[in-house]
C-alpha cells in the first residue's frame, strides 16, 4: 500500500512536471571550452581551451586541467570568440518604434545630462535575447534628442535589473551643433541655415561657461561650507566631465562639424569619444592627429552626399583606421543591435582587416569604454562573456552554438526562434 | 515631282524625326563575352568555369572556350561568380512620388507617369547587383496606385527608357496601420480599423462589377447612353479581370486572410503579399490560394503589427511551398539584397539555391517577367551581375552589373560622383542620419501631402517620431 502511494506520488509529480513550460534560463557553472579555436585579441589566434569559472575567465590555454568540476564544451572545429561589443544603440530603451510611450531615450529639455538611460532600460525587452543570439553580448545604450540628451550606460545583456546588467561605464551624450540641413522638408534659406548653426554653437559655448562657472560655485560651496541655493541637476551632472574624469561622447557626421568639433575640443581638457562621424574619411588625418577615438557605424548605410562613391559607408571606418584612428564600431540601431557582426564583415568586404573588424567589436570599444580591465578580449581575470561559432561569425551562413555572459550559458532561444519551432510544420487543419 | 508626293515625303521626313515620347523606345542593347565564370544559373545548378555569350541583349550562349565575334569585349571573370540580375519587388527609387494619400481608394494613379532617371538610387542599386526593380506606390492607402517594373538603365535622360517593356502591370495594395493611420486616424474617414479596411475592398470591387456591366449593357445595346468613363473604374475592372496583379502590404495573419477570401469572393486568383511579416502564421493558407509573398530579411518591432514577428519568415514560407522573395523597400537596401538573402541560411537553414531564388526567380515571377528575366538560361534578357566572392558571403563584392547586355556598373570604372543632374547646392543633411532607422519606406511623402504648408519642422520631427521614422524630436 505504502509502495503504491509513493509510486503514484511520483508519477502525480513527473504529471505536473511535464505540464509545466521548459523555461531556459541562463544557468550558472563552470565550463570548460576545449579544443576550440581561440580568438584571444591579445595573444594570437590558436587552437586550445578556455575555463570560466564563477563567472570569469580562470584560463586560456592548450590542454587546461581543471581540479573542480566541470561542463564540458567540446569546441573541436568551432570559433571562440569575446562576447562582441556594439558601441551605440538604443536597446532596451524602446520596445516599438512607433507606440511612443514605449520609447524612453528621448526626454523633453535640450540641457538634460542627469536624464540616465540606465533607469529606463527595460531588462525584459524582448529585442535584448534577439540581438544576443547572435552573439552580441554587450552593448551601449544611449539617450538621443536635444543638446545634451542624457547619460549612456554600458550594459550585459544578461541580468533582470538594470543594476545587474550594468556593465561598468557611463557617459554623457553630445549633439554636436549641426551646420547641414536637416532633410528635404528643410524649408530654411542657406543663410539661415549658417545663421542657425553659428547661434546653436555660440549657445553651447555660454552652456560652457556657466557649467564651469557653476563648477567653481559649486566646489567653493563645498570648500566654505555654504549650502546651495538652487538645485540645478543638469550642472551638477556635467561637473565629471568638466573634470576629465567622465567621457563625453560627441555625436558629429558632417565633415566641416568634426572639425569644427575637434577645434571645440581643444584645450579644454575632456575625457572625447567621437560618434557617428559618417565623414569621417574625409577628415580622417585631423581626427588621427587628435588621438581621439571614434565610434562609427551603422557601416551598412547611404553615402552621406548624393555625390560621393556608393561605398562610402561600408569604407568609412577602414579608412579612418588606416589613417591611425582608433575605430569601434556600432549598429546605432533598436531592434537589429543583432546585425553587429554583418556590419564588421561589410567593413572587411571594402577594405578593413578581419583581425582589424573584430578589433573594432571588442577590444576597441571597450578601450574607449575604459573597461578593458573587464571587457574584450579572451584573457585570464575578464568576465567571461564568450561567444562560440560554427564558423567566421562574420557570415551570416555560420550558426551561433554557445554563449556565455558574466559566465552564465545563455540560451539562444528568443521569441524569433520559438515562433519558427511552432510555425514551421503548422498543422493546417486546426 | 508634283507637289502632293514633295508633300508626302516633307511629312514622312518629319515623322521620321520624331521621337515617339509615349510609347517605350526599344531599349538599348549589347553585346558581351564573359569568360571562365562560376556561373549560378538558379534554375539548372551552378556551372563551374564557364564561358557566356550575350547578343544583343540576350544570354546567346553557355558553354566552355566559347570564340566571341569581332568587336564583341571579353570579360576575364576567373574566379568570380556570375548570377542573373537581382530583382527587388518592393522598391521606391527611380520615382518622383510615392503616395497619393488623398483617397483611401487611388487606383487610377500611376508612379510609371512620374520616372525620375536622374534618381542616383538607381546607380547605387546597379552597384549592388540590382538590375530590375518594382517601383511602387506607397501604402497610405487600401488600394493604391498602379507600379512600374523598371530596368536600372541609369544613364538615359528619358523616363521611359526606364520602364521594361512588356512587363505586366501591377498595383499596391494595403493592409493594416497604414491605411488606419493616415484616412482614419489623419482624416476621420474609413478606414479607421481591419473592419473598415475589409469593406474598401468590397465597396470597390462591387461599384467595379457595377460599372463593368453598365458598359457591357451598353455594349451590347441593351442601353442607349453609354456610363461615365472613370479611370478608378476601369483600372478596378482591369484587376477583376487579372490584367492587373496586386501587390500587397500586409503584416498580420488574419488581414491577409481578409484579403485572400475577399479575393475569391470576387474571383481574383494572383496575389503577392508585400512585407507579409506575420505570412508565416498562414503558410499553408497562402500556399494552398497559390499566394506569393514578398519580404523583409529581419525588420521587426517598429510597428505594433510587427511586433510578433520573425526573420525565419522567409525560411518557413519556402519550406511550406509559398514563392517568396527578399524585398528592400528601402534605397538602402537594395544596394546589399544579396546579403539580406544570406540571413536566410542563419535564420531557417536555407540552401544556397533556396536563398540565391528569392532575390532572382522568384521575384521575377511575382513581377510575370520570369520568361524574361531571373535566371541564367539561353534566350532570357541578358541582366547579370559578377561577384567577387559567392554572392552568399558577407565579403561579396558585386564587380559588374549588366542591362540588357549593356555594363551598368564597373567597379574598374566607377567615378565617385555618378549624378546625371549635379545639385549646385547640394547639402549634407541630417535626415540622411534618421533615414537610417529601418522601416518601411511606404509612407513617404505622407506628411508633404497631409500637412504641406500648413505644419512646421517641430511638427514634423513629432509625426515622424509618432511613426517610429525618428528618433528625435524637439
């Protein structure tokens, strides 16, 4: 009797399990990656093993041993990768482009530097599996919008809080005064136009008086011990940057505007990344001799002027590098962040090396980033974001069959995926 | 000579020199020798290391050493992959207009009557490979304008030089938001919702029917006045009757079937769907009408009704039998449609020749010009493209693109600036930078035509931004 009500004990409960959905999460534990072809970035491509443990890489090698135990990844004939970087996105702060209470990275005001995208990222937004499926492990999210539109935040793509996904960077965003035209709806004389850009820089320029001022107001407040009168976030949030000790990324695409900026910039002593710069090939001499680094993309897009060659797009960043720019790449992109490494394979097809392309999706970015302590290469002590290929991930032939963020293996299922597992063989009669 | 035949031969030499303006020109044609290619032929497997000779504009032969006659240029294409011309069915370049967004019905309009030649989208296409294109109407409204299938022969100051003869005509239709955007929520009038947009398709085609056989009637002399002639009208019959094939944006899966059991009500047996992004919900719905479908590599989340989207869609419309192609409703990506096809064989597992299809074929049969174009065989229009690197690969690289025979686009050849008609003002703009988001083209000029004159560029950043075209706003 007692037998018989412990055998339909578990059969009550293997029932119950079988009704309840296979949800995949990311689990943890430790891993070794063996046999694979390792792309380290920082000490050669060859053949050996990698071992994540707690969440970091414990080794890369040939022959690596562990004495604790292990899930073994068997990579013979596969590619090893860094989980790659995409230096400017809008991931997470937008679910559907056109229901605009779902956009969250362009705040009202033109001053708005305290506006952080981190507090708005949506850790269950369902583009972030999508866009890691394909390997993209890390990304920067940013506001956009006026003058000074917010802070961006580096983020994994693991993680159910902001706070857990933050992967250790933040930085200001700066529209850069813009002297083109804004489109074909632009309805200004040319005179306006320049009129209107020389206004908007001047503007700045007093922005960047009174944030100093209101830097040295405040550091006296502080030294004398005087309380402050006003409450002015968006000056406090700029006093980092006017210190150095916070980058400053600066958005800027028209040739004779990156100048503009670079000679902006002089002297003022600031922590600059360049973004976007879509000319940058045209100015690509003064930007190296400025030894400020560039993120650039997305590199599958238009010439900028309707008179230039037809790749000039796919051959900006390539240029730019060769001409000793320090170049990451970005997608600028909401939804497809997951086409990060298309576009790499396009900046290789017009010109850049595919050790160079990689470069730019990983060690670069996170050079520029300031995390390279952390981030970017397959190096003993980096979080072990690890992603492993069937073949080139620059080819959209090649499959994704491991990743790893924060050390935790992640699903490669999404949405995307489960829509083609129920629609493939559709049963049409119900 | 009397003077009536010195009158005969003045006004035949007049007539002879004159240019007949509305009737397509026989195109321009050439002749070519390509040698030693790996050659894709679609339809009959891949042929390595051949040689292909073009007269007069078509595939003449194909066959090893083959001895050109004189005067013919050899092409050394060793070790470069030559395939037919790639087909975009949705595309908005090479016309002046897009949308007549006054009516939720325009049938009577037509983009083949406002060509733009000088359109520097047609040269960057032809430096992706692209020969052929569907230039269409946009998708403000149920049912748009008519289209026209256009030859990227770039370099003709005549419109009409552009439009492929012979090619069947074609219309737009629309599904979904759009339509619900711009009459209901823009304009207060139907359709405001998928019920309204179900009855514009009745309305028309039974005042169609109606009209069709008022003139029949008359024709026939069971009445003595003949009915009002009305384009609408006629151009509604002409899709009755098949002479037209219809185009369709649509994103969801029970619109499409709205469409499709509307369609056999009224006994209309060819459709493509366009963008058809929930297509793979109703595959086997589309297969068994014999529906083809038109879509997006991976564009998804920019709309509501694309929210539940895929980029298996085109993997698993062609695993259940629905002719599909690789559409770019955008200037952009008309220029890489090859690598948009390779995404196929990562998001469904699509052969080489599954993928290669549906940017060559299969669209050219969702256009009725696959007798002409789509595939390498002997008779068919010499439109092809060698690529440096399999046009698969991320590293392709298109090197020639060839019209009726004719070299289109030469990378050995190709200056930077390829305008026909050079700006003298030409300014950078930021719009270029907002353009980039992906989505799709079919509302443009939408805003112009609603607003024009009446709004500001505030107002305009703030509808743009309202339709997921930008993202930012001041």
């Amino acid at each position: 009797m007692t037998r018989s009500i412990i055998l339909l004990t578990f059969f009550v409960a293997g029932f119950f399990q079988g009704i309840s959905q296979n949800v995949l999460k990311p689990e943890a534990g430790n891993f070794l990656l063996k046999n694979g072809t390792l792309y380290t970035m920082d000490n050669g491509i060859y053949v050996g093993d990698l071992l994540i443990r707690n969440g970091i890489i414990e080794a890369v090698g040939t022959n690596l041993k562990p004495d604790f135990p292990i899930v073994l990844i068997d990579c013979t004939n596969k590619l090893i990768y860094p989980g790659l970087i995409d230096a400017g996105t809008r991931l997470g702060l937008s679910e559907i482009g056109s229901v605009s209470l779902t956009n969250d990275y362009s705040e009202i005001g033109d001053f708005i530097p305290q506006m952080k995208a981190l507090t708005a990222v949506n850790p269950n937004a369902v583009a972030i599996p999508v866009t890691r499926t394909n390997g993209v492990t890390t990304v920067l999210t940013a506001p956009s919008g006026g003058r000074v539109p917010g802070t961006a935040a580096l983020i994994d793509l693991v993680g159910y809080t902001p706070a857990q996904m933050y992967a250790g960077y933040e930085g200001i965003i700066l529209n850069f005064p813009s002297s083109g035209r804004r489109g074909s709806w632009d309805r200004r004389t040319d005179e306006e136009v320049t009129k209107d850009a020389e206004k908007a820089l001047n503007k700045l320029n007093e922005l960047w008086d009174n944030m100093k001022l209101y830097a040295n107001i405040d550091s006296t407040q502080k030294t004398q011990k005087i309380a402050a009168e006003k409450y002015l976030p968006a000056y406090q949030a700029m006093i980092p940057v006017l210190k150095g000790q916070q980058q400053l990324l600066i958005e800027v695409n028209k040739q004779e505007d990156i100048l503009a900026a670079l000679r902006w910039v002089k002297g003022k002593n600031l922590n600059v990344v360049l973004t976007g710069v879509s000319e940058g090939w045209r100015v690509a001499d003064s930007i190296a001799a400025s030894k400020i680094p560039v993120i650039t993309g997305p590199v599958v897009a238009l010439p900028s002027r309707a008179y230039d060659r037809y790749d000039a797009a796919y051959a900006n960043a390539h240029r730019m590098t060769k001409a000793g720019v320090k170049v990451a790449l970005r997608t600028n992109d909401i939804e497809n962040v997951r086409n990060l490494p298309f576009h790499a394979g396009f900046a290789v097809a017009y010109g850049m090396s595919r050790l160079e392309a990689l470069r730019s999706i990983t060690i670069h970015p996170a050079e520029i980033f300031g995390v390279a302590d952390k981030y970017g290469s397959l190096t003993k002590g980096k979080v072990a974001n690890v992603v492993i290929s069937s073949a080139d991930i620059f080819e959209p032939k090649s499959r994704i069959e491991h990743l790893f963020i924060r050390g935790l293996k992640v699903p490669l299922e999404n949405r995307q995926t489960l829509l083609y597992d129920e629609f493939i063989n559709r049963d049409p009669n119900h | 000579m009397n003077n009536s035949i010195k009158y005969l031969l003045f006004v035949t030499g007049i007539l002879l020199f004159q240019k007949s303006n509305s009737i397509a020109q026989k195109p321009t044609t050439g002749s070519l020798h390509i040698k030693n290619a790996s050659i894709l032929t679609i339809t009959n497997g891949t042929i390595e290391l051949s040689d292909l000779l073009v007269l007069d504009g078509k595939i003449a032969k194909i066959e090893r050493n083959i001895t050109p006659p004189a005067g013919v240029k050899t092409i050394d294409a060793f070790g470069m992959y030559l395939m037919p011309g790639i087909i975009d069915a949705h595309s908005h370049i090479g016309i002046d207009a897009v949308n007549e967004a006054t009516s939720p019905v325009t049938a009577e309009v037509n983009v083949g009557e406002a060509i733009d030649p000088f359109d520097i989208s047609i040269y960057r296409a032809l430096a992706g490979g692209v020969t052929i294109s569907h230039a269409m109407h946009g998708s403000a409204n149920a049912i748009g304008g008519q289209c026209q299938t256009i030859k990227h022969r770039y370099g003709t100051f005549e419109p009409n030089d552009l439009k492929m003869e012979g090619a069947p005509r074609t219309i737009k239709f629309a599904l979904g938001e759009n339509p619900m955007r711009v009459h209901g929520e823009g304009n207060g009038i139907m359709p405001r919702t998928r019920m309204g947009v179900e009855q514009i398709f009745r309305n028309a085609f039974s005042e169609a029917q109606l009209y069709q056989k008022a003139w029949e009637d008359y024709k026939a002399g069971k009445t003595n006045m003949s009915p009002n002639y009305n384009l609408r009208m006629e151009t509604l019959v002409d899709i009755l009757k098949g002479n037209i094939l219809i185009h369709c944006h649509s994103y969801r899966a029970d619109e499409i079937l709205m469409l499709m059991n509307v369609l056999k009500d009224f006994g209309i047996k060819k459709i493509c769907f366009q963008h058809v992004n929930e297509g793979f919900k109703v595959a086997p719905e589309l297969a068994k009408f014999g529906a083809t479908a038109s879509v997006f590599s991976d564009w998804w989340a920019y709309k509501f009704e694309v929210y539940y989207s895929t980029a298996y869609n085109a993997a698993i419309l062609t695993k259940n039998g629905v002719v599909t192609s690789i559409n770019s409703d955008s200037e952009d990506f008309i220029r890489h449609l090859y690598h948009q096809a390779a995404k196929t064989q990562r998001y469904g597992n699509l052969s080489d020749d599954e993928a290669l299809k549906l940017i060559t074929i299969n669209p050219a049969k969702q256009l009725g010009i696959d007798h002409r174009v789509g595939s390498i065989e002997i008779g068919k229009d010499a439109d092809l493209v060698l690529f440096r690197g399999h046009p698969l690969s991320v590293y392709a690289v298109p090197q020639k693109t060839i019209v009726d025979g004719i070299i289109r686009f030469d990378i050995d050849n190709d200056p930077a600036d390829m305008r026909l008609l050079p700006s003298a003002t030409e300014q950078f703009s930021d719009a270029y930078i907002e353009r980039l988001k992906s989505s799709d083209r079919c509302m443009q000029d939408v805003f112009e035509t609603l607003f024009s004159g009446e709004a500001d560029y505030s107002q305009y950043l703030r509808y743009q931004y309202s339709i997921g075209k930008s993202h930012n706003h001041d």
